[in-house]
C-alpha cells in the first residue's frame, strides 16, 4: 500500500476515510462490531498507511508505592523481587536498540518514591546523550507533581504514558486505594499543558464495567485530545485481591481499539502486550482494528520476568533480535510494516 503524505494527512487534506457521527460510531460498537473493526482499519491505513511504529519499552523499575487492585507489583504482593535499573543498564539497552535503528524509548515503572527528580532527570538525559538528541523519550512513572513533570521536561522527556484505567469514578477510586480519577485527569492536564506529546488510555473489562463504560472511555480519550491511546484487556493477577474475577475478552479489547481509532484517527495506537498475552493473535487483532504502534521490550529477560503486571506475559525470553523478527513476521501478515522512526505525535491542525 502507498504511504499517504502524513503532512498532508496533518493538514487535513489527502483521502483519509470520512468521520461518522458519534451515534453511528456507537451503534456499530453495539450492533456491529465487525463493520467498526472495519471501518477503524481503512481510518487507520488511510492517515498512517501501512507503518507500525517500534517504541522500546524498558521497565526501568518494578518498585511500587501504590497498590492497585489489578497489578501484579501492587505494594502489598511480597513474592515480587524487587529490582531498580541502575543508568548503565538503561544506557547499554537503548544503546543496543538504538545502533539496530529505534528512534523512539519508553522508560515505564511503578510509582518508585525513591526515583527522585533528579534521578530521572538524569536517566533522561543520559539517554537524550546516548542517542544525539535523535530519539523521542516516553515517560511512564504514574503520578507526580506539576513540578516533576516540569523539571523531567525540562532534561529533554518528550511523552509521557498514562492511562486513566476507567472513566468510571467509583471503579476509579475503589480500585486505586481511595485515590480519585480527578487527581490523576488533572496530572494528565499538567503533563498537556507543559508539552509533552500526551498518551493515556484504560483497560477492558475491569469488574462491574459494562460496555457502556468502554464507550465513556473512548469518548474520554476523544475529550483528552490524547496523542497516543493503549487500550489493554484486564488480566486478573493470582496475586491480587481481583484473583477470580473474569478478566476482559479479547473482542472487547479489539472492539475499543476500534472505537477510539474512529472517534481519533491520527492518535497513535499500541497493539499492547495483554492483548497478545490474553489471545496468541490479540496483537495482530488490534492492528486489524486501527492500532498502528507496538512495544516490544527492550529489558533483559530477568527483569521482564520481575514485571509481571499480569501472568501469562509473552516474550519474557525472546532477546531483541528475535523479537524484531517475530514482530516483523506478524506485521507482515496483517498487511503492514515496521517503522523505527521517531513517529512524533501527528495532530490536524485546524
Ligand atoms: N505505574 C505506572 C505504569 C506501570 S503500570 C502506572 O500505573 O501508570 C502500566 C499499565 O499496566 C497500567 O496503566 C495498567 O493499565 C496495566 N495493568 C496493570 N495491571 C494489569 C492487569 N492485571 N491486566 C492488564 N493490564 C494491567
Ligand atoms: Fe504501581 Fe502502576 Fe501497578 Fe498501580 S498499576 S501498582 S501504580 S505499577
């Protein structure tokens, strides 16, 4: 397939697929979900061709003071050994993927109160160092101040990663200990305000949500103007006070990734590692369905084994190289290609 001009995409001329009204949008997500999966594919292909784009994820740390419900490296589960990156170990893997091509670095890890500012901030701009200024950094530390945020922005962070997990404000609060979604909207305002390019997103079936939630999700990431969406089904953790619940299906994950494609069609979208940890073909599923974005880990495969969010995690052995193959295959077979390019944030302008 041709590549579009994404400038020209960006300008709102070329031929990306018209819009539907929202009502119409909705009544597929209900009544037709294979029309939707449709439709999200040709507004995918349309605005960013054939393209998945590479971010290298590293799980910089599996520490955490916080103890969500749903995650596996909840505060409370003491079978996790514990672990922090210390900057050499970040270097020598962004270093590594970086010398194969990648352009663009996610650092994720729990809320580590012992990651003070100047810690990241240094981390950051080692890794800005490493790679000459050419590769995007993505920031996915959860909540912290304004003025983290600011002085992480200010050692080069370019993205910042953080779903709000669900629209719903109860299943909110009861989930993250108490804490309310508004806290974490408004951190995800400060993170806009101060220029980051902005990713969020939620998970599928969490316990009690109905399909109405996932569309007030969608329609949550539509009102966030969000650059980047991950949509993950819920996975539930032996470990966690949600062992024995459902979980999310995958056609409920695929269905959302769907949904938010149309209501955003030039957001970035990750076919995300639950999905291809909950369906051996959930990855090819979303990119299917409009997502156009993968992650691969970049980590040793210790520390992948150490960052269990959820069980069942794919590729916590495979090294780099043979995941880039495999990813490569996969693609392939949905009709699309790999990108290691930077891939900024790509908004209409009006
Ligand atoms: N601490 C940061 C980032 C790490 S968690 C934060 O919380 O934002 C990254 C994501 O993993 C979370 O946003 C959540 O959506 C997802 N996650 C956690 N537990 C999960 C589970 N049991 N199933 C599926 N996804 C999960
Ligand atoms: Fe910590 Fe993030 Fe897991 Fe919550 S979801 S326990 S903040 S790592």
């Amino acid at each position: 397939m041709a590549m579009p001009s994404l400038e020209k995409a960006a300008r709102g001329e070329g031929s990306f697929v018209a819009e539907k009204d929202d009502a119409e949008l909705v009544r597929l997500f209900r009544e037709e979900p294979d029309s939707l999966i449709a439709l999200a594919d040709a507004v995918c292909r349309s605005i960013h061709g054939d393209a998945v784009y590479v971010r290298g994820l590293l799980e910089i740390t599996n520490r955490c003071a916080r103890d969500c419900a749903y995650c596996g490296l909840r505060s409370s589960n003491r079978g996790v050994h514990r672990y922090r990156m210390d900057v050499d170990e970040i270097l020598e893997r962004v270093k590594r993927a970086f010398d194969s091509g990648m352009r663009s670095f996610v650092l994720q890890g729990g809320e580590d109160g012992y990651l003070k500012d100047d810690e990241v901030a240094a981390i950051v701009s080692a890794v800005k160092g490493a790679t000459r200024g050419e590769a995007a950094v993505a920031l996915s530390l959860g909540v912290r101040t304004r003025a983290s945020y600011k002085a992480l922005r200010d050692a080069g962070a370019d993205r910042y990663l953080m779903r709000f997990e669900t629209s719903d404000p109860t299943t909110y609060a009861s989930l993250k200990g108490g804490e309310r979604l508004e806290r974490r909207i408004e951190a995800l305002m400060d993170l806009r305000d101060l220029g980051y390019e902005l990713g969020s997103g939620f998970m599928t079936g969490l316990p009690g949500e109905t399909e109405d939630t996932v569309i007030a999700n969608a329609f949550l990431c539509r009102e966030l103007d969000l650059d980047m969406v991950g949509i993950g089904p819920f996975i539930p953790h032996p470990e966690t006070p949600l062992n024995g619940e459902q979980g999310s299906s995958m056609e409920l994950a695929e269905r959302a990734t769907a949904l938010v494609r149309c209501l955003l069609p030039f957001a970035h979208m990750p076919a995300t590692t639950a999905a291809g940890s909950l369906d051996p073909r959930g990855r090819e599923r979303m990119w299917m369905a409009g997502a156009n974005v993968v992650m691969p880990n970049i980590g040793g495969s210790d520390r992948r084994k150490d960052y269990l969010l959820y069980p069942g995690k794919i590729c916590l052995d495979e090294d780099f190289t043979t995941c880039m193959g495999c990813l490569s295959l996969r693609v392939a077979a949905c009709g699309k290609r790999l990108d290691l390019s930077k891939a900024p944030a790509l908004r209409r302008k009006t």
